[in-house]
C-alpha cells in the first residue's frame, strides 16, 4: 500500500535532535538531522545520490552535511554545495530531498510530501504535553508490524482486558459502552465506564485501589496514525478533575511497510513532584507497550503472512468501528493523493 | 507444489498434549490442540479470524479457546462461541477450521483436508508400539527442507554407510540386495544383508560385536510421507526371533514447504526391563537423526536454492527407485485431488 | 546482471588449499577443491548431482572426491567413476563441472567459463610479489555487496581521505592530479601527490612522520574485478626507488551477485626483515580493509535496496570516470559472452 505523502509524521524527540547527526528511516526514505546552532532543526534524504552511502555516518561541518564516503557536503536545503575532489564542480544534480519540519509537543515532525503545502498547522494538538505544572513521561518502541495494525490497537482498547490485565487493562474497556464518531477527518472513539475500578496501574498512579470510579477514555485519531488519549476518572457520580486525568498520545510513524515507531507519551498533574511515582509511571507504560502490546502485533504480522488486511476477510466487530473508519479515511486520503485531487 | 490436503498428518506425541493449549504449524497453517476432561482432543485453526492473533497463546475457558487479544472464544468445532465485548453479538463467520483428530500409536494426527473423508481406518499400521513386552524410544526434530527430501532418506537407505558411519549404518546398506514393490498406494522398499555385521548401534543393542548375523530391513511409505521401518536380524543361517527385532517408524509432516517435522520410534523386546539400554538407543538414535540426518537435509535444501527437485534433473540410481516411486504416487494422489475426482 | 563466464576468479590463498577438501562458492556456484600429491589443484562442481549433497563435506579418496551422502566419487575431471551401490553401474551423465585452475600470485584462480578458452596467460601479472627480496602480507574478506561497488572502491581513492584518515587516507587522494586511460580492456587510473605528506599508515612504514614528499598511485582493472595497485614516493624532487614502493592488489570475486570476497596483498621490499614492521603492516590494512571500507560498502548495499547501480541514477564525479569506465568494460564484454561473438 501506498503512504500518505502529505502529512506529518514523528521522527524523533525534541530532545533527540542535536548537534550531531541523527539518523532514521521513515516511510522507507533514510533521513538524517541535526540541530544547527540557532536551535533549527534540518531534515534532509539520509542517501548520498553519489554512492548510496549513509549520510548519518558522516560529519556536520558548517551547517552541511559531509557524505562519510567522498565528502560531498549538502546544505539545509538538500544541495550539494561542496565536492572536494579534483576541479571541485557541483553538478547541480547531485542533491537529496529536503523535508520540512516542524517541533511540536515534544516530537519533531516531518512533511514527507510536496514541501509547498506543508502547514504545521496541521499537526494535531496534543499540546496537554505543554500545560504548566504536569509531568510528562515518554517514550519509543520500534516493532514489527504495518502502522495500521498499531493504530487498531489503540482505537479498540477493548484488547486491554485481555492482554492488559496486570498494567493497563480493565474490564470496563471490554463492557463499557462505546462510541464513535468523525469530525473532518478526525475519528474519535471514546470510552465510558461508570462506576467501575480503575485497572492496576492507574490505581497505581491515583491510588484508588479497591474504590470505585466514573471512567471515561477519549481518544482522537488524526492519519496517517496519530492518536490522542484522554483517560478521566472521578469519584463516582462527581464532577471530572484534572487531577485525575492522564493524557497520553500514541504516534506511530512507519519505519518500513512491516515496522513501525512507536512514540509515546503520558502526563499528569497528579502528585507531579513525586518522582518515585514518575518512574513508576514510566516503567509501567513501557512495560505495558513493550511486552504487551509490541509481542501481540508482531505475532499478527507474522500470522498474516505478508498478506494485504482486507484479503484475509477479517470478521468486524464492534469495537472495529474506529479501526474500520480510520482505515477507510486513510485509504480515501491516500487515493485522492495519487490521483492528485486533494484539496486539503 | 502443493500439499496433499485429505490425508493424516502427525502433529505431536500424544503425551504432549494435555490440557494445556498447544499450537504448531503444519503445511503452514498454525493449529491449535488441547484435551479435554474426557482425554479427548480438540485440533482448530490456531489464528484468530478478527484480528489474526495466535490463539496458541490464548486460555482455555471451559473448553472453548480463548483469543489472547480480545477474548473471542472458540469451541472444539472452530465456532466462535462468545464475543464479550458490547452487545456481546458472535458474527456467524467467526469460525475457525476444526481438524478431525485421531490418537494411534503414540502419535496424534490431524486430517487437513475435507472433513467428511477423514477415516482413521488410513493411518497407517504401526501396532508394534503397542504391543505388549515392548519397550518404545522416540524423538522429535524439525529441520530445513522439503518433507519428500526426509522421505528419500528413508527409501533409500544406501546413505547410511557415509553419513552414519559411527552410528547406524553398515556397508550392507550399501552392496545388500534390494526390493522395491507398490501395493496400492504404499510403497515398500526393502534390504537384505546376508551374514554381515551390525552398525555399531545395533551392535551395542545386540550385544553382537564381532559376530555375524542375516539381516533384513522392511520399509513402507504411506502418503503423504510416513515410513514404517522393521530391522530384523537373526545368527546366520537361523530363522527371525523377535528378540532381534527393531521396530521403527519415521513420520514426516511438512511444517512449511521448507521445514519438516520428524517424528521417529524405535520400538524393541529385546531386555527390555534394561534401563540403561533404553537410555542408550534414546541418545544413540537421537544423535543419528540430529546430527547426522538434519544438516544433511539441510545441505541439500540449501543447495538446491529453492529449485524444484525435479528441474534440477538429479541423477537417479538404482537406490532411488522407491524414493521417485512415492514421489509419483504422491504426485498422482495430489493431482487427482485437485481435479476433484480422487476415488480414496 | 549476467557474470562473465570466460574469466579467472581468484577462489582461495595458494596456501590455503592442501589435501583437505577446501569448499567455497563463487559466481553463485559450489566449488571444492583439493591439491592432489603431485601438488597439482583440482577444481569441481561442489554439489552432488545425485542429491545435491555438498561434496565439500565428503572425503579424498584416490584423488577422487566422495560424496558424503551415498559415497558417490567424482575424479579430477569431475566425472563419477565410482557408484558403490547394488550393481554399481555410474551412469554417465553423473558428472560436476571441472575448472580450469590455476596458481598465479599467490592465489589459486578458476576459470568458470568454457574450458577450451582457458589461457593463464589472460590472469594480470602480479608478480610483484613473487620478487626475491621482497615481503608480503595478505588477508581475505567476505562482505556484503556486489563486486562492482568493491572495483569502484579502488578505482576512485578520494574516499581514503573520508574514510581513511587514521589508517591510509591522506588529503592528497583527494586534490590530486588524476589520469584514467584504457589500454585495451585494461583501465588505468592514477593518481599524482607532489610535495605532500603520507599517510599514516604509510608514514609509519616509511619512517615518514613530518618530512614531505612526492607520491603517485598506479591502479590497473582487469575484469572482472582484479586490481593492481603500486604506491610510490620519494623524497620531493628525487627520482623513485624500489624501497619507496608499496605493492598492492585488490581482488575480487562474486560470492553471490550480493557478497564478494576481496582478496588483499601488501608487499615491500623496505626494511624486508623486520617483522615488527610486517606485522605492524598486516594489521594496519587488515584494519583498514574489514572496519573501514568493507561496513561502508556493505551500507551502500542495503542503501541500493537491491536497486542496480544505474537505475538509481547516481551522480557523477570526475573521480568516477575509471570506475565507470570499468563498469562499461565489464558490461560490453558480458553481452559480447552472452551474443557469443566474444573475439578474446
């Protein structure tokens, strides 16, 4: 299947991109950045066009990128603009695509298609990451598995019941009543569980082991696989707080057609001073979506055998509708894309 | 090529099946086993139809089969049974397949074909594990290459001398007089070795360094690839006792078109209250087939580079005929299958 | 893309094979080899054509070569001679291909093509290192790639400078005058230092550390992929001297069309008997060779994707032109081999 050209797509943490050379493959394409002193990140095709070899092994010298083979060096804007050898000609070909980028919410983001219509406008607001007095915790998972396998997972939480029961999962994910709904091109899948308890590691994290609350999970999918999740509890039949709110986002970028990055995050204001909870917080999460959820996706791709999603006629139920919705405006999307009529 | 679909495959040991949850591949579709209260045992498609998670790693629940990853459950003839997500409605299309089973001779074999043709009246005869006085060893290999590669080896015995030379083989493997005759679908395959000496496996067995004996092996192939083997040696010029017999079956079942389960007995009256015999011919013949058979298969498989056997035109010998014998009748039995007008 | 098929592949070190079998594959194909007691080399086809058992597995016997499966033996002309089962008939088409050998330079080269056209006289003369006086170092390594991007890698030195500057680079690689000719279908490319300094590598050869001098690099392709390399310096404005001179050669043959074996000498006659230096030598350009140049092409490899080199388009450069130049040698000589007007 074809990618979504136009769009942004996570490559790294913020934190990530500094002053020497950091390397990814999204989408199939290498790509390398780096930080230059003005804080600005450049993100430019990580294949040197001479001879194939991997920029990201090279070196930055003056705000370009030095090809580790022959040295050609590109600047921010993809051009070779240096050829040390012989007459020192640039042909003027000899350059690699240069992606527009944009920091956002902790991630760096980049527009893998026509640079003239990249808006960082578009990039969903998951600015819960931003809000004064909440911790933050984050981080990334690189498994086996097409990016959509990894977004079903996220909009039919009703999986976390069973592969969840020790971290994340709750029976009310599989009983609680569901929604679903699409605003433009955004899908939404929410979550309601009224007066149930929390699962063990959000009791965890508000200790309310053994009482009882009003839950309520909302999640936002924007394509190609982003995705907000909102999970609220309060007292039974109270009023919602924000001290019992976790925010989370799940944003997955396709490393190749058969992997796929995982960037997450989760924020609090809970006990935000308490950095013993902070690390249980986070070992909990990473535990949760790297031996729970990365194990059971791999496992599908593997049992799919190569195979296209639709052609194994999967039976649908209904905690697929976000899934099923979110795969049809994707494919939507991408077709308008190829046939160029896109009037986004 | 394909498989031969309405036939019995081995799939395990009948004491490896309990009530746990046991899953294997075979002709590369995963399949998942368990035993009920009652000992008997339920063989179903081992991939879940919602989401395609290996139910292998799923509950059983009241003898149906859990999914690991929502909790679809299926019963023992592959019917969803229960969804326990929102209104808890079971698509009918929720199934998954249902493989008769039959439990003989040691082994559990499942039928992958139609199901209304499955007669265990087909498996193959190989009571003498079940007889009485007898002392039975057996082991499980799964090595690289083609299940018909596992069959020649066992047709022609004329390798034995070179690759097992410290093990099981003897030179009248090689020079003794051989016979090849078809009785309707099965193929024998037999030697004799008049006044020679024992392999030196056989000779531990027997007690019989340095002494001759008559000696004479019976094979029979059964489509799609199981072999009966009897080793019966007797002093020179006397008549055959059971006393110096070997009972031995070799069953072959392609996990893939690449890889091969082997399952394999050797079965003996002679002491057999001795222990540390039975230990002997356990590690003696578990090491011929690891060792000596597995990375010779693998070689072959390896050098053929995914080619068709028979378009690399092998030179065929005199020792070759029953192995081409049982890969033509089980072409022929494919074939007809495949056009619909098998008459088995 | 085709090989050419009417060539000398160096296959092993002369001292690597003795009377044990020696397995290797080139161009895609099973070799073994033995050296029989008149010293004399055999080549043949590595694989059985009765079960395509690896013959490099199997035993010497009577300079012959048993296979290690059915003990099938094959002479030096690669015709089985000797079939030890039932009647023992060989059937005559039961035979392995024979190569033409030869041992040249301190390797042991194969012609894969047709017979009758094998003429030693076509392998390059590298008998730099068979000079008295002189000593020689030498490694082998197997990487991923094809053969080519190793050949491009040698004729275009201005990556030393890039990839190299610890070990053999030297900035004069890049800004130094260069010539490429073709005499033949022999390409020239040579490179000319003046008034520069050495290496490192070379300047702790030569006792050079600090002192300038005039270098020049001498490279000669022969195809398929057989490199000469001479580096010479002298004291600025001096005329050359033997003890100035480094002799080098750079061999290549196809593993398969994704991996080559690189064959590698240095050879010197300066300050010939200190070991300390020769082993100072062997593990300068080991290094070098397995760390520096061999990861950087292998990433190139995975780069192409599987990709031939053209259609990717790739830049060029003028340090390009000897190694284009080759490529089109090589092209123009497999489509004559293949049209089968090929006038050698």
């Amino acid at each position: 299947m074809a990618y979504l050209m136009n769009a942004w797509y996570a490559v790294a943490w913020s934190d990530e991109i500094g002053s020497a050379l950091f390397g990814r493959t999204l989408l199939g394409r290498p790509v390398v950045l780096f930080r230059n002193a003005e804080k600005r990140i450049t993100a430019i095709g990580g294949r040197c066009p001479h001879r194939f070899a991997p920029l990201e092994r090279g070196q930055l010298i003056d705000n370009t990128v030095a090809c580790p083979y022959h040295g050609l060096r590109f600047d921010t804007s993809g051009q070779c603009v240096f050829n040390p050898h012989g007459r020192q000609t640039v042909p003027p070909a000899a350059r690699v695509p240069a992606y527009p980028v944009a920091e956002r919410h902790l991630l760096v983001w980049v527009w893998m298609g026509d640079p003239e219509r990249a808006d960082p406008a578009q990039i969903p607001d998951y600015s819960f990451v931003d809000r004064p007095g909440w911790v933050t915790v984050k981080g990334t998972i690189c498994g086996k598995g097409h990016y959509e396998l990894y977004t079903d997972n996220i909009l039919d939480l009703g999986h976390a019941e069973f592969i969840h029961p020790n971290t994340v999962g709750a029976p009310s994910f599989t009983y609680g009543k569901r929604e679903m709904f699409q605003r433009g091109n955004v899908v939404h899948s929410n979550f309601f569980a009224p007066n149930d308890f929390l699962s063990p590691v959000l009791s965890m994290i508000f200790q309310r082991t053994g009482t009882r609350v009003d839950a309520k999970v909302e999640v936002q999918w924007t394509a190609p696989a982003s995705m907000l999740l909102m999970h609220q509890s309060n007292d039974v039949g109270q009023p919602p707080s924000d001290a019992q709110v976790l925010g989370t986002y799940h944003v997955f970028t396709p490393q190749t057609e058969q992997t796929t990055y995982y960037f997450w995050v989760v924020s609090r204001k809970y006990r935000a001073d308490d950095a013993q909870l902070t690390k249980g917080i986070l070992e909990g999460f990473q535990a949760t979506f790297e031996h729970e959820d990365k194990p059971m996706i791999a496992a599908q791709h593997d049992l799919m055998g190569g195979a296209d999603f639709w052609s194994l006629k999967p039976i649908l139920l209904e905690g697929d509708a976000a899934g099923v919705r979110a795969r049809r405006v994707l494919s939507k999307m991408i077709g308008e894309e190829q046939v160029g009529t896109s009037g986004t």
